[in-house]
C-alpha cells in the first residue's frame, strides 16, 4: 500500500476549476426527452473523478493503491435547465471547505454559459480495510490548505446550503 500521491500537483488551482467537457449521450435521455436526474449525478460524478486524477492526485489509482478514498457524506442536487442529448457541457468546483477527514464542495453544470444544475457535497476519507473515517495524508491535506486558499476569493455560491421545502405564500 502507498499513500504517495499518484498524479495532481501541489497548484496554484484554477478558481474555479474548470473539468473537461462531457456530452449528453443517447442512453441518457429519459421518457421526458431530457437528461434523466440520474445522468445528472453520473455527470458530476464523472467530472470529479477528473479532478480527483489531474489537479488533488487521489483519484481511482490512488485509492486502489492506498486503500482509502472518499466516502459522500451528504449530496444535493438542484436542476435549473434541461440538457438535450447531444449537447456539450462542462463542470466547475469549488472548494469550500475541508479539514483533516473531510471536503465540502459545491459543483455547477454549466452548457454555454447557463448553470443547468448544481451539487453540494460533503465527502469523507475512509479506510477501506476498518471502513472507519482515516486522516488525509500530509500531501493532500497540503493539497487541499493550497486549493482552499486560491478560492477564497471567490463568492459564496448563491444555493449553498439551501433547504428543500414546499414555498408558502
């Protein structure tokens, strides 16, 4: 077992950081003639991965190595506009918190410069052997202290935190 990071860098990160695009493919439409919710998620999901390989280094390589990755804690989901099959869009996060177990970020779906959907995610390290929450390793725990520093600049995501819930009135 490593706990060496396998890819990523130490920064500066982009603010936001912005992942690769994906497209909407056929199996992914619903009877609604949209992205399903689920799609959504797997978009989202996707794009961390990305992140998790080429910017923090604790990607799918590393957890298979180390024995220890992120476990989501909490996720919300808030879908703003349809996606079409076929068409192009693109993941920004932002981190917005962490500590020596956890991260909390938010993620925004974006299509030609329109938010289409947005994720809040608490997320814990876990060992995978004890299945009990572990520290970061001292590189990622750097890691994330640099990434956090470079977005504090940017403004708190309007839907962070938001509550669900039938309006009144």
């Amino acid at each position: 077992m490593t706990t060496d990071p396998i890819g990523g860098h130490d920064g500066p990160y982009a603010a936001p950081i912005l992942v690769a695009e994906q497209s909407v493919l056929p199996e992914w439409i619903d009877y609604n003639g949209h992205m399903n919710v689920g799609y959504y998620g797997l978009g989202f999901d996707r794009a961390i991965d990305q992140l998790f390989d080429h910017q923090l280094g604790n990607g799918e390589a590393y957890v298979r190595a180390a024995g220890q990755g992120l476990f989501v804690l909490q996720s919300s989901i808030q879908f703003l506009k349809e996606l079409k099959q076929g068409q192009q869009f693109s993941v920004q996060f932002q981190l917005i918190d962490h500590d020596l177990k956890r991260i909390h970020f938010w993620a925004e779906i974006q299509m030609e410069g329109a938010i289409c959907a947005t994720q809040e995610v608490l997320a814990m390290n876990v060992d995978h052997t004890s299945k009990r929450a572990t520290a970061f390793p001292g590189w990622l725990q750097a890691r994330l202290a640099q990434m956090q520093r470079d977005h504090a600049s940017l403004p708190r995501p309007a839907g962070l935190g938001a509550k669900i819930g039938i309006r009144r009135g």
